[in-house]
C-alpha cells in the first residue's frame, strides 16, 4: 500500500529523531511503497499532511507524540484515510489508550501493517469537533481532537509542562503541578452540556474522549471512544491539602470516587468563561487558555461535539474501546453526575 509517513524530528526537543527512520524501513520491508516527509514546525507538517492526503494514499502515518497524532487527526477527520501512530512523544496517551506500542518504532509500524493487511483492523472511532457557539470554525489547524479537552487547573499544567526541559517524559507533568498548586484559586464558567446548564466556581474542567492525559493520569476511567459521548468532568474548589494526593489518584484512576469531582456524559458542550458571558466573575479568576491533546486551542467560548466515526484509526484486533474502558470504571453516575 501506499503509506504517508509523517514527521517532525525537531518535536520532543529532538530526543527521538531517528524513529522515523526505524519506521520507514520496516513499512517498507514489509512491501509497502512509504512516501516519507520531515516537517521543521507544526504548522509545516499539518500543510504537508494535507497535501500527502490530496495525493492518493491507503493511510497516513504520524510519528512523535500527541501532538503530531493531533495533527494527523485533523488531517484525517471525516475523511475514509486512516490514521497510524508511531508513539514516540512525552506523553503518548492516545497511544496509552488503544493499547498501541510506545517507543517502539518497529512495533508500531508492524501492528500498522497488521491493521492494514486484515490481521489488526481499522477502528472507526469519535473525535471531538470544535467551533464557536454560533457554529463558525476555530482554526482549522485544531478544528478536531482525538483525546482530552482541557480548561482548568489541568490546562494551566499542560502549559507549563510543554515549557519544562526536564524530567524527560511523564514527570514533566508531574513538576509542573507543583507550581499551579501553589497560585491555587478557582475559575469561573459556566458550562452547558445535553443535561442542562450549570455556572459556578472550578478548579478543573475537561471534556474527554480518552481516558489518559499528562503521560498516563486516569483521567477519564469510562471513557469510550466510540459511544458517541465525550466525559465532562468537573473539579470543585477545594484546598491545597485535598489536591496534594491529586496526581497520586489521578494515576489510579480513583479520583471519581469524591464527593468534589463531578462527571456527565453529554454529546455536546459549551464551555464560556462566567464574566464574558455575565459581565460579572464573582472575584473568580478567568479559565487558563485551552488545550487539546496537549496543543493550545481556540480560546473561550467554545462548543464541543463528539462526532461518531470521524477518525479510522490502525489498532491491533483486540484494540479499541476495550482497551478504553479496561480497568475500574470509578463507581456510578449519581443525579447530578457526581460519581457515588
């Protein structure tokens, strides 16, 4: 087949260059014609993904981390193209969720092979569309998303941590709290979802598709990215020793288990900041910039839909929504969609 391979070898400050390489070669060993492209920026690989996509290919093919798959799934949305990922980013949650090799070039490329001769298979999974509220695009270069929106406390991590230069990999996340914990303050939104409206102080606020963010943190346990539903989940303003052992839960994925963590499932949601749609905020601060697969989105007010099948994704047979929901789902949603 022909396969577009996608990279940029500058992103991840370099530290995994040679596994494009290590990719190629193996797609092509296995019999597969690999037209291979090495970007210099972001905005230079999503215009030469778009153009790989007008030339006729079987499926595009992205190297590096959630950022690039973020990339590749915004080329690809509602398009028959599928998508391969060669996981070789900070974080890898994408990858983390599907059960896809990480670090692992060669492995990857031939679960893509797999996934493409029958002996995997192709996964026609959600992703989550952004617009404005009127229904006007944002910028085209993050229209979709594969894994987790992010406006909180969680967004304001994800912003420091892409500024850090060390620990290597998932502890980069983890340093970058420290500092957030310690300016700690509530956001104002107001939040519309299928079930209603609500408006009022947060610390955190992500609407997910995949249940990982921040290299592994279980954010979003049920997540299913094929039920057709994103999991919003809100954090209450609680104190610096309640969100001291927040990261120790959010790795085990028992952070549902709170009275102070709130969850619905909704197709559809609109996040606004509370004081530009009141003209008042309470004293609480404004949301942080968001973020997406762990790229700066549009900013607020935003409209988010899971749409179903927009992306077809190259997974092993025994991958997809099970990998996703794998794992204790944290309990049942109660009326107000708190976890019980």
């Amino acid at each position: 087949m022909r396969i577009a391979l996608l990279s940029n070898p500058s992103s991840g400050r370099g530290r995994h260059a040679a596994a494009d390489e290590k990719a190629r070669r193996t797609l092509a060993r296995l019999g597969h014609e690999v037209v291979h492209l090495r970007a210099g920026s972001y905005e230079e690989a999503r215009r030469a993904g778009t153009a790989l996509l007008d030339d006729g290919i079987d499926a595009l093919v992205v190297v590096g981390g959630d950022g690039m798959v973020h990339l590749g799934a915004d080329v690809v949305a509602t398009t028959p193209v599928p998508l391969g990922i060669v996981a070789t980013g900070t974080g890898n949650d994408v990858a983390r969720h599907f059960g896809l090799p990480r670090r692992d070039p060669q492995a990857a490329a031939r679960l893509i092979d797999d996934a493409l001769c029958g002996r995997g298979r192709v996964a026609d999974i959600d992703a989550i569309r952004a617009t404005r509220p009127d229904g006007s695009p944002v910028d085209d270069q993050h229209e979709w998303s594969l894994a987790v929106v992010s406006a909180g406390l969680d967004a304001a991590v994800n912003a420091r941590a892409n500024l850090l230069s060390w620990p290597a990999g998932e502890g980069r996340y983890l340093r970058a709290i420290l500092p957030e914990l310690a300016a700690l303050a509530p956001y104002g939104y107001r939040l519309t979802t299928d079930s209603g409206t609500w408006e009022g102080p947060a610390l955190l606020l992500a609407a997910a598709n995949t249940r990982y963010v921040g290299g592994g943190l279980d954010l979003a346990p049920g997540a299913d990215p094929e039920d057709g539903l994103l999991e919003v989940l809100r954090l209450d303003p609680v104190g610096r020793a309640r969100l001291v052992g927040l990261p120790r839960k959010l790795l085990a994925g028992t952070h549902l288990d709170s009275p102070h963590v709130h969850l619905q499932r909704s197709r559809r949601v609109l996040i606004e900041a509370l004081d530009e749609r009141t003209g008042r905020d309470g004293g609480l601060r404004p949301p942080p910039h968001p973020y997406a697969d762990g790229e700066p989105l549009a900013p607020l007010p935003l409209h988010l839909e899971a749409v179903g099948s927009a992306v077809r994704l190259l997974v092993a047979r025994a991958s997809g929504s099970a990998a996703g929901r794998a794992g204790d789902r944290g309990g049942v949603p109660g009326p107000d969609g708190a976890r019980s």
